[in-house]
C-alpha cells in the first residue's frame, strides 16, 4: 500500500486490484430465484436470503459480501461448511443444483456509503447499482446473474406504513407488537443491480396509464405527504414517456405497476430497478416557486431516462461492467431525443453538446482518459463517466445517421427481440444493426476501444474558372494512457456548401461524408464562380474537434444564414473564440467588433426562437476556452472573457434592455416559447450587469424582486452573485430565508456563490464549508458547493494555490463517510499537466497529499493514482 501510494506507476495493492475485461468468465453457479425475508430495523435489519443455484461451470460457490455480520449458512437444510474470503462467504458444493440459505445483519444507520440498504431521513431504501447488493446479502452480485425475486418485508407499522419493492405486491398482513408485513413479486428474472426496496411513511401521487395494447398500469410516486405538490410534473413526465417509446420504439411497459419513490440523500441522480424506481428527490419535486424552467426540463429527461431502462438496461441488461455503456449510452441517447421532441430540438442538441464538451473532452483529454467500453477497472463506480454516458449516447446517435432512422429502428427491434431477457455486450447491439441494415460496422467498433477525441482539420479549395470545390479532410486520434498509434476512426460528417449572400445549399444539398482514412477529399462540380462557405459538422454529427481555417467573415455569414441551427450556433461561438484566443495567447488587443456585430444579426433574426437566441449568444464557458490553450492561465481566460461580456453589454445595452422591458410569460407557464423568453431575459440582464456594474445590479434586484418562478428570481440572483454591489447582500440573504427550510432550494443558494467570479468567492467558499447547513453526509450538497466550485476555472485556480487545498481536505474528509462521492471530486486536480507550472505543481501537490492519507478508498485510490501517472 505505502509502496504503491508513494509511486502511482507502481502496481496497486492488493485491496486495490484491477478488474480486467479480458478475464471475463461465466459464473459458476447461476442463481435461478432469490426469496429475501426481510426484518427491517433501521439499526438491526436481519436478511434470510434463499438461493435457488445451479450448476454451470461448478466448483466452490463464491458468494460476495461487504460489511455483513454472518449468523447462519445452509445448504439444503443442513448447517454448511463455510469460509470467508475478505468479505466473500464461500461454500463448497457438488452436484447440479442446491438450495442455500444464509442469515445476516446489517445497520442501515451507519450505512453512510448509501450503497445497499441505509436511512434516509425516516425512510429505508436502497441503492444496488452497482455493487451494493452484496451489502445487503450474500450474492454473485454481478449483473449476468439473472433471478426471480420474491421478497418478504416486516417492520413497525407506525414508522414504515409504506412497503415497497420490486414487481407486484402479492400479499400484506399485520403482525405481533404494531408490525405489518408485505410480499412482492417479480415476474421477470433481473440482475441483483435492479432490486429496491423502501420502506416509511410516505403518500402517494397516484395516476394510470393504458398502454398501446390495452392494458391499465397503476402510477405512482411516493414522497412525504407535504411534498405532494410539488410531483404533478414528474407525473406527467412519466406519462409522456411511456408514450413517446411506444410511439418510437413499440416498446410497451410489462408490469401492472410503475412506482418512484424520492429520497433525499441520493448519489446518483435515479435508479431504473425494475417496477421501483428510485430519485434523488431534486429530479421529482417542483414547482414554479421552487424550481427553474431547467429543473423542470431535467426532471423529465430523467423520469424519462429511467424508465426507458425499463427495456434498454432491465428487459435487456449487461453481461459485465465493462459493457455498461450498452444500457446507458443507448439510454442516454433515448432520453435526449425524448427531450427533443418535448420542447426545442436545435436547443437540447446544444444543451447536450455544451455538456460534452465541457465534461467529456476534457476527459477525454486528460490522465482519466477510457474508451467507452472499458478494459480494466478498480472500483466500477469510476466508470460512471461522461465518456460511458455521454459519450456513448452519441456512439448511438452515429449509428443511426449513418444507417438512417427507418434501419435504426429495425436495428433497435432486432436487439430487444434478440436478447429480450439476456446479459448482453456492446457487440450484440453493433452486430443487430448490422444485421438489420446490411452495414458493414466493422471500422466504426474502434469507437468503442480507443480513447481520446479525434481531431479533423478541413480545407476548402474553390476554383472558380471551373466553378468546382474540393474539400480536403484530415483525421487524427490523438494518444490516451496506455493507448498510441491509433487507427483512424469512421466519422460520419454532415456537411454542405452554401451561397455566403441566402444560405442556399449547393451542390445538391446536405451530404453525408464517411471520413475512414486519415487523409480524404470530396469533390462538389457545379458550384459556380463564388467561393462558397462551408457548413460543417451539422447537428454535431460526430463527437470530434474541427479545426478549419474559415476566416471571420465567413462565420459571421454561417452565423447569419446557415440553415441548420447547431452550425449556426458554432459559428457564433468560433466567433467568439476568435476574438478572446489571441487576446489570451499573445496579448494582442481584444477586438469584440465581429461578435457583437453577430449577436446584434442573431438578436434581429425573425426566423430564429427566443430559445435559441439565448444559447446562441452566450459567450464560450471559461472550461471551454482554456480546452482551446496548450497552457492554461485561468487569470488571463477571465480577464478577457469578462472584457468580452462587458463590451457586448455595452455595445448592445439598447436592444439588451428592450429584451428586459418587453412583456414577461406567467410564473407557471412551460410552454417553449415561455421558457425562451425567460432564458434570453436572464442572459441580456448577465450582458447588462457586465457592461455596467451598479445599473446591472439595479435591473437584477428589480427583476429579483418581482421575480414570479424561480427561474427569474434564481437568474437574477446568479447576476448580483458575481456583482460587488450593495444588492447582492441584501438578495442573497433575503434568498435564504425564503428557502432555508427547503433542501433543494438552499442547494441554489450555495452553488450560486461558490459560482460567482468575484475576487471574495474563495474565502467565501471556506466559509460556506463551515455553514450550519452545510454537510458531508447529503451527496446534493456536497455537489452544490464544491462541484460548483470547481467548475468555477478563475476562483478555483486561484494563484495561492488555497482551492486546491480546499478541494483536497473535502475529499479527504467526504472518502471517510462516502468513498463513491469523494472520487468523483477528484478529476479537477487531474488537469494539472494542463496548467502553468505554478499552478500545475501546486495541483499535483494536492493530489500528492490525497494519496499519503491512510485508509484511502479503492474508489479514491484510482482516481488520485492515475491522475498523478
């Protein structure tokens, strides 16, 4: 350990293994039913799991287990023979098939993983993915294990009236001394990753469902009583995207019973277990009070994600966890195209890229880089990243552009009839497409194992005597840990020509091109005298970097014309770049002409929607921009990015005001065109503010003031946060007495200031880590201040090397009680390389001091170990 914690190339210690993909071996015994008697006690829970396994490759039974207390093991009726291997009970057996039962005792009161079974502000509940059945019983626990489960649940009836698990409730009754106790069944066989149980005192929102056949699913979702209210969104949600997958992809629920349940302390954002989801109360609860038209639209993208894992992750689940992108880059993919016929396609296509690039990229880019499929891992929970989800989401979306929607659909029929009930592998679902289109993906599999964002430079030569263009492509995979010399990529690139004056597309319109080599041209006859533009890389049609060399009048003209609205939205940002990068890089003067001269095009543009004017006109985060540097220097990214923003606000501050003046949507109303009004409105008072400080203030704190959502109160609020005026004060203090009783509500409150690009953030930051209501135990908090901080490049980087500090004592103090969210804190510190040296020595330092703490968490461990190689 202290060898390996000293030299992050040395191998990993013992308790710190890696999982190889390569070593993937069957069972050696299936577990063909699992019947769980359960007596809950938030202190003492007893768990008496019998297990129906059977023989498949034999020899010893190897049952995994963390943090258990073994009081009885038999095998068909008989005291057993047993060991313990670390946490591992092992059995000895012979023969085809045995009946094994074991006792157990957990304290789900201590449980501050919140993996397996824990307490959550009165209720009992579950967390399973990916390892935490193994915390509750003795089990294979690994997801190509696939049982039926029956399950039995006693408790006192006063403190957990509610009793919910997997599948139907079959029977209830009451017991001895105020106990009741319920029994569920689930029909469809599912890996120990998809069981839930809850069990308090909660109520319910209850609806129904028919299905496209006929049949009536009971609806319900589970909060405290009080919360009510605030579920009628999610409901809806819910009901929407049961018939958006119908409609989409003929897949009809199979249960006659759907639940969510909300629960506070959370670590992830939801839970698909089959017929029992359960939430992070933030993706359940809201209304026009308390939430943004943000929080709305995420609710609904993860009601809808979850219960699209009802067939793309449980009907359908993974043979390992290296293939976990199988269920959740698929889904992730669904849920985005759910939410883009929900509300604006160009905006969520934007949303969704904005978000890869500013999580993904950088991973892609730095020492934590991993294909989408993964070949080793030390602690799972590691691999629940950007590139699995996010990435692997747009693995799928390539898949379709180049088969064409009517063969993706085949393809999609194909993979759930095929493997309908199965533990399956990202190839089983390439090789359904290929078998349902004819398409040879042969190439396009390297997407799923080599790392790293590739690179295409593009150059258009014109010749206008004979009035034709060559566009000449140009790939490169740049090199990733323990990958180099890599092959080149099939990237699928919608392109077109256009005339620079309307925007006509030339040369027969949008083309698919397939860049395969590293080097290729394409040829347009036909084109005329005038040199075209180049729309490239329409829609995002393949994760990759593009490098070209458009001059600014061209993009300018993109940004003008370009039919397809997520070029027209990169042009701006290119703009944008190309006005801050030389400014930073070489200290050239900052000329904001071009940009705001475009913002000013965008803003007049009729044929263009409120919402889109609002993405389309926000300035390239400051993560973004220093992506774009070989070395980072975040004190120069903020000086000219700020100078930027204020010169816009000042060259625009007349139409910028007209935006603020002109008539406000109802508090409550969702519609798109109300949610983009409100979206542009906050971005015009954001340009305002930065062009005049004391008047930007007074517009925020009049529009805070009369604010009717929180999505007008909050954007306000966001603007005096970065603002050294008298009103900020007043505001924020006014926003936490409003809202102290309200969790979710007071999460805003601390990531609006650990956000704020002010000089007093840092402290600030310190302070707020000291707050009354601030704890390690709930995940959401923890989030809303420190990734929030993180997230702010200026503060965070802060030259005295104190954020550093900052972050490495919190995930020091977080790996204690929650390992799998204190690693999840680490990648920040992993961008060291990319830093000026003072920065970079001091971030490493960090990472350093990380790894000398004793009883570091394998979860830690990996992250802090290969960010330092």
């Amino acid at each position: 350990m202290a060898d390996a914690r000293m030299n992050p190339e040395a191998p990993p210690a013992p308790d710190h293994a890696a999982v190889y993909r390569k070593d993937y071996e069957p069972p050696a015994w299936w577990v063909r039913h699992v019947d769980l008697d359960i007596d809950l006690d938030p202190k003492r829970t007893r768990v008496r799991a019998t297990l129906d396994v059977e023989k498949n490759r034999g020899g010893p039974l190897r049952l995994a287990g963390d943090e258990l207390k073994p009081l009885a093991v038999q095998v068909d009726g008989q005291d057993a023979r047993w060991t313990l291997d670390g946490d591992d009970l092992v059995i000895e057996l012979e023969g085809e098939r045995h009946e094994v039962v074991t006792t157990v005792e957990i304290d789900p009161s201590a449980n501050s993983q919140l993996m397996g079974l824990y307490a959550s502000g009165g209720l009992l509940c579950t967390q399973c993915e990916s390892e935490g059945f193994r915390r509750i019983t003795f089990h294979p626990d690994r997801p190509d294990v696939l049982s039926t489960y029956c399950v039995t649940m006693h408790a006192d009836a006063q403190a957990f009236p509610i009793l919910l698990a997997n599948g139907n409730k079959v029977a209830e009754g009451k017991g001895e001394d105020g106990r009741h106790w319920a029994r569920w069944e689930d029909p469809f066989p599912k890996p120990s990753y998809l069981f839930a149980l809850v069990a308090g005192d909660l109520a319910a929102n209850s609806d129904r469902f028919t299905t496209m056949s006929g049949r009536e699913v009971a609806l319900n979702i589970w909060v405290r009583e009080k919360d009510l209210p605030r579920t009628h969104h999610a409901m809806r949600s819910l009901k929407d995207a049961m018939r958006w997958d119908e409609q989409t992809y003929g897949r009809e629920y199979d249960l006659d019973l759907f639940n969510i349940v909300a629960v506070d302390d959370f670590n992830f954002g939801a839970m698909e277990n089959k017929g029992l989801n359960i939430f992070n109360s933030r993706y359940v609860l809201a209304d026009a009070e308390t939430a943004t038209d943000m929080d709305f639209d995420g609710i609904a993208g993860v009601v809808a994600h979850e219960y699209f894992h009802n067939w793309s992750g449980n009907r359908v689940t993974c043979r390992d966890w290296f293939q976990l992108s199988l269920k959740e880059g698929f889904t992730v993919f669904r849920d985005q195209c759910f939410s883009q016929d929900m509300n604006s396609a160009a905006v969520k296509r934007i949303e969704d890229v904005r978000l890869l690039r500013a999580v993904q990229f950088p991973e892609d880019n730095g020492p934590l880089a991993h294909p989408v499929r993964p070949d080793s891992y030390i602690e799972i929970s590691n691999f629940y990243t950007a590139t699995v989800y996010n990435k692997g989401a747009e693995l799928i979306r390539m898949m379709r552009t180049i088969l064409g929607a009517q063969a993706f659909r085949k393809g999609a029929d194909l993979y759930f009839e095929r493997h309908d009930g199965e533990a399956a592998t990202c190839e089983d679902f390439v090789r359904a497409m290929e078998d349902a289109s004819g398409e040879d993906l042969t190439q396009f599999r390297l997407w799923y194992s080599q790392a790293g964002t590739p690179r295409v430079s593009v150059h258009l030569d014109h010749d206008a005597a004979a009035g034709t263009c060559t566009l000449r492509l140009r790939q490169e995979i740049p090199d990733t840990p323990g990958q180099s010399d890599k092959a080149p990529m099939a990237i699928p690139l919608k392109l077109a020509l256009l005339d620079p004056q309307n925007g006509a597309e030339l040369a027969g319109g949008e083309r698919l091109v397939m860049l395969t080599e590293p080097e290729q041209q394409v040829t347009y006859d036909a084109v005329g005298a005038t040199c075209p533009i180049v729309s490239l890389n329409r829609d995002f049609s393949a994760p990759i970097i593009l490098k070209t060399d458009r001059e600014d009048d061209e993009l300018a003209a993109l940004a003008r014309v370009d039919g397809n609205a997520f070029a027209r939205f990169e042009a701006l940002q290119e703009l944008a770049l190309r006005a801050m990068l030389p400014a930073i890089e070489q200290g050239a003067a900052l000329d904001p002409s071009p940009v705001i001269a475009a913002i000013e095009a965008t803003l007049d543009a009729p044929d263009l929607d409120q919402a889109f004017k609002a993405e389309a006109i926000m300035l390239p985060a400051q993560g973004m921009i220093g992506e774009r540097l070989e070395v980072i220097d975040p004190d120069k990214v903020h000086e000219v990015r700020r100078g930027l923003a204020a010169a816009i606000g000042r060259g625009q501050r007349a139409g910028l005001e007209r935006l603020l003046a002109a008539d406000r949507p109802a508090g409550d109303d969702l519609s798109v065109e109300a949610k983009g009004r409100r979206a542009l409105r906050n971005v015009a008072l954001g340009y305002l503010a930065a062009g005049d400080a004391a008047a930007g203030a007074a517009l925020a704190k009049a529009q805070y003031d009369a604010a009717r959502n929180m999505t007008e109160r909050q954007g306000a609020l966001a603007v005096l946060a970065n603002l050294e005026q008298p009103q900020r004060g007043e505001a924020l203090d006014d926003f936490y007495a409003r809202y102290k009783d309200n969790n979710l509500v007071l999460d805003k409150w601390f990531g609006l200031q650990a956000r704020a690009e002010r000089a007093g953030t840092l402290e600030e930051v310190a302070r707020l880590a000291e707050h009354p209501d601030f704890t390690l135990k709930n995940p959401n908090r923890l989030r809303a201040l420190m990734s929030n901080f993180t997230a702010n490049q200026w503060v965070f980087h802060h030259a005295s090397g104190r954020g550093y500090e900052l972050l490495a004592d919190m995930i020091i103090a977080a790996d204690r009680l929650n390992p799998q969210v204190a690693a999840r804190l680490v990648p920040p510190l992993g961008r060291w390389k990319r830093f000026e040296p003072a920065r970079s020595a001091m971030m490493r330092a960090a990472l350093e001091r990380i790894m000398e703490t004793e009883g570091l968490s394998k979860d830690v461990f990996e992250q802090v170990s290969k960010s330092l190689s």
